[in-house]
C-alpha cells in the first residue's frame, strides 16, 4: 500500500525539479553558461563540507548548514531568482519569497513541512551561527565564480569593490579565515581589472 | 595569513564546477534537457532528506547518506558518466574511475582526500545500510524523471521493464516501500507505453 504521505513526498520531489530551470546571474567557469539553483545549491552543500572548520563557533552543526543551503533557494521556483545588487527587485522580494514558500512547502506532509520552512527562515534570518556559516558560503561562492570568469557579473554599471565587499560582511566575526580570503580575493580582482575600484 | 590548506580547498571547490557539465542521460522535466550531475546530485540530497524514514534500519546516518550522494558522481569530472545499460562501457568502469578518484581527491589537504576516499568507496561497494540507501535513491531517481517525461531514456533499443527493475534490486530489502513504489512506476510506464515489458 502506498500511502498517501508518499505521494505527496514524491509529488514535492517532481516539483522541485523546476529549481533546475532557475538561472542566476554566475556563469560556471568553462563554458561562462548561466548557473542554475540546483547546481548552486549543490556547490555550496560542497563547500560546507570542506571549509567547515573555518567556521567560528567550533560547535556549528554542519548537517544543518547542508540542509539549510541544500533548500534556500527553493522559494525561487515561484518567487524567481533576485539578483542581489537589484534595488527594485528587493523591495519586495520577502513578502513574494514568503508566499512561495508557503505554497511549495505544504505540498510535503505537515511535520515535514515545518521544519522546512523553520529551516529556511533561519536561513533568511541569519542570525544562528549555522545560518551565518550558510550565508556566507552563499556570498563567497559566486565570488569565486567571478574571479575564475574575468568578473562576468561585475562588469555591469554599478557594481564596485566596496558593494561585494559590504555583502560579505557576516563572514567577518562568522567566518574570518574565510573573510580574509575574500578580501584578497577582491584586491586581487580590482589588480586584474575584474571589478572597478 | 592565507594557508597552504586553505588553496588546496578553494582549488578543489573550483576544480568541482566541472561537475556542471558532465551530462546524464536523464532529462529534465520540463525543458526536456539532459540533466547534469550536479543537478542531479542536489537532486538526490533532498530525496535523502525527505524520504529518510522509508529506510529500513532506523539507524541509518542521514548526514553520511547525503554527504555520499553529494560526491558520488565526482570522480566523472575525468572518468565521464557512463550509461547505466552501456555493457561495454561498463568493462573498464571502475579501473577509469579509481584513477579519476586518486588524481581528483588527491587535490585537498590528506586528512579530507582520505575521508573523501572513504565515502565514495563505500557507496561504490553498497554494502552498508548508508550506501544502499544512497543508491536506492541514485536508482530511483531517473525512474521519476523518465516517468515525467514519456519514458524518455526508455525508448533506445534493447531497453526493457526487466532491466529497468533489475536496476532496482537493491531497494526491495533496504529500502521496501520505495520498492513498492517502484514496482507501481513501472507497471503504470508499461501501460502508458513508457517502457517496453
Ligand atoms: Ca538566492
């Protein structure tokens, strides 16, 4: 007997597909296509699992980090992709991530369904130590990707050293090894004529 | 002080974007394009998450399940996908893949080259209830995509349910409601005109 709790958990599973289909602004580094949530969401559960000892607090639960970036962008299947220097599409990107996360995660069964919405609001908050780890895994890898692409996405009007370097800043008391990593790495950037001054 | 350690991590976290582009049989939902294995290896993270309690030891490590599904494909970034039902490519799998593991693996620092080692070894050898799990999910998987997309993958000469469910075994005892599960794909693919009997 199949029950009805797995058809929905198997309905949540298709559905989610979709995160496929969700560009960013990153190009990956060969062929300088756009990438898409899953694939990002995929680079940073990596990356959590080999640079978690520069996290801060020693006892950061990294299982959470990964689950925690494994779902943040899922709300994008039905709120779309915000870039992050966009003003305008800030304004009023909560109230439609809210939304979209209500009606994506009450496909799931109702136990399941809260924890991943206590999840991801965690996340959006960043205030845990787990959260301010996972957002800052979220900042630095589209760095790397910039770097290793002759600064694709900052070669737009309005985009300096001082704005990347200001949304990175939760990794500065977080993850500090890391923040000093990402400042050189933008030195180096702003060097290399990758990103304006 | 940017350590020896640390390049050696960011270098891999870089190197790994390659992932992006080594493309699976398998298609996506709604575009109908071939899916890529980091997709696909997110893809198989979240199915850990949500479907954990239909494994059969309750003890199993989700936290290992999900960290084995998110490198198992890593070693094809040199050693390419190998199509499941391609039995000649099949021949020189492993000796391929072994060498792929050393040279990509052998980038980080010992201690995590080791572990990383490890992880993928056993969800080669799909002994342990973490690895059976695991690959029940990489099984299953591309059943669900198939089925979402007319059977796509099924429709190459010499593709039979026989195979299709051969692939399966290993859920029947590990994993036995999903198995339930599979066995209704199937039978309802072979209705639809999905897939051959
Ligand atoms: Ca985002």
């Amino acid at each position: 007997m199949i029950s009805e709790r797995m058809e929905k958990q198997i309905q949540f599973i298709v559905t989610i597909d979709e995160l496929k289909n969700i560009t960013r602004q990153s190009v990956t580094i060969r062929d300088r296509r756009h990438e898409n949530d899953a694939e990002h969401s995929w680079h940073l559960a990596m990356m959590a699992m080999i640079l978690s000892e520069y996290a801060e607090d020693k006892n950061v639960d990294i299982f959470r980090v990964i689950k925690m970036v494994l779902i943040h962008d899922l709300v994008e299947i039905y709120a779309g992709d915000t870039y992050c220097y966009d003003e305008k599409g800030y304004e009023d990107k909560d109230e439609r991530e809210q939304e979209a996360a209500n009606r994506l995660f009450n496909m799931l069964p109702e136990d399941q369904a809260q924890k991943m919405m206590a999840l991801w609001r965690e996340f959006e908050e960043m205030e845990t130590e787990e959260a301010a780890y996972a957002a800052t895994l979220d900042r630095f890898q589209p760095l790397l990707l910039n770097y290793n692409t002759d600064g694709h996405t900052w070669q737009r009007p309005g985009i300096t050293s001082a704005k990347v370097l200001k949304r990175t800043a939760v990794a500065k008391a977080r993850v500090p090894q890391l923040y000093e990593y990402i400042e050189r790495l933008i030195q180096s950037s702003i060097e290399r004529g990758f990103l304006k001054p």
